[in-house]
C-alpha cells in the first residue's frame, strides 16, 4: 500500500506534519523542515482517498465533541483545517498560528473569514492569557516540535476545555516508509520528525494536562482530545 505521510491538508508546509505521501522537502524562512508537500485531498488514489476520509471523519467526529467556542490552531499550516473551523464556528474567534514561510502567507490570503486571524510565531512560548481560548488545536505538528511537551504545556496553559491534537503513530509510521523505500538512509524517519510516540506514550503525554476522553487511531495515526 501507499502510506500517507506529512500533512493532512496536503498541500500545506508547516509548523506541522499534517499527514502526506511526499514530494519535495520544505522549509522556512530560518531553513527549519518544515516537511513535505502533496495535494492529498485532490488525490486519485484510491489507497490516499481512503486513509485521508478515515482521518478527516475521526477529527471531525472529536471536534464536534469538543464544541470549541473559541480556537488556537498551532501549527496551522496552510490554514485549510483552520478556514474550515472557522466557518463552521460562525462569529466564535479562530487564530492559526505558524512559521514564517512566504508560501503560507500566500494561502493564509485566499482562506479568510471574519473571525479567523493567522500570524506568523512559534508554538514554544505562546503570547496569549491564560485560558484565552476554549481549545487548542495541534494537528500534526508535535512531532517537528523540539520540546514538545513545553509545547503541550503552553497549548494547555492558554485553553480553557480541550486539546485535539494527532501524531504519527510509531513504530508504524516509520516502517510504513521503509516498506516503500522512503527515508532509508534515516531508518524510515520522515524529514523534520524530532519526536516519535507509540499510542500509549502520547496518551501519557498529554494525560499530564488532562483526562483522556477520546483516544483514536485511524491508520497511521494517533488522535486525542483531552479535557483539561
């Protein structure tokens, strides 16, 4: 089969990962990794189809539990996600953070609403009050994080209710590359991958701001919403 890898929007770079099959390696403006880009949602892929409409149902599924009356996306990539919550929330404020990366701006500009505001930070130190948001969001992005569990800290400091957050699953995701002949020199590991869990190391994780309410697994993934 054909793992999808880096990016769930697809065609996104970002402070994430969000799940992707590949192409070219991408990076900001400092020359972090930011990962790899491909139009998964436009994918004929039968394999790709199937494994991005079990991810995005799950997501949804756990984001109608959470019911965010207000949202911080870290991590936000190309804003695809976050355009989407933010006109599913109505007048309720969505803010998408990610790196300086021009190609990002570019797509922030054709995905606006108004109650969405993107800006350009890092995810390690957060310029927001505590509880200043009712959720916070980080699809796909841990991994690239180089302290993540400061990170989660933050996500946790500045939200009120819930945290939803996706990685790849480990082992499996890295073996899933080297089953395809990808990344064998770095033993399957995807560029910009810093942090790798097993399902129940990332349940541990973030158990440490919360309780656990929704633990998923749509393949090659682990998904959580945690009540803070």
């Amino acid at each position: 089969m054909t793992p999808v890898h880096d990016r769930l929007e697809g065609e996104r770079p970002s402070q994430g990962s969000r799940p992707d099959a590949g192409s070219g390696i991408t990076y900001d403006r400092e020359g972090t990794v930011t990962g790899n880009t491909y139009d998964k949602y436009g994918s004929t892929n039968p394999v790709v189809k199937r494994l991005m409409a079990r991810f995005h149902g799950t997501l949804d599924e756990l984001f109608a539990r959470a019911d965010p009356q207000s949202l911080l996306d870290v991590g936000c990539g190309e804003g695809v996600l976050t355009h989407e919550w933010a006109v599913r929330l109505g007048d309720r404020r969505v803010v998408g953070i990610d790196l300086d990366d021009p190609h990002l701006h570019a797509q922030w500009e054709g995905r606006r609403a108004l109650n969405l505001d993107y800006r350009v930070m890092k995810a390690q130190e957060l310029p927001f009050a505590d509880g200043e948001f009712d959720c916070a969001t980080a699809i796909e992005v841990l991994e690239h994080v180089p302290d993540a569990a400061h990170t989660v800290a933050e996500m946790a400091r500045v939200a009120q209710r819930h945290l939803l957050v996706s990685v790849p699953r480990e082992p499996l995701w890295r073996g899933l590359n080297v089953a395809r002949g990808a990344y064998l020199k770095e033993l399957g590991n995807t560029p910009g991958h810093v942090n790798h869990w097993s399902k129940r190391s990332f349940v541990e994780l973030l158990s440490r701001h919360g309780t656990v309410v929704e633990a998923r697994s749509p393949f090659p993934w682990t998904m959580l919403l945690v009540q803070l």
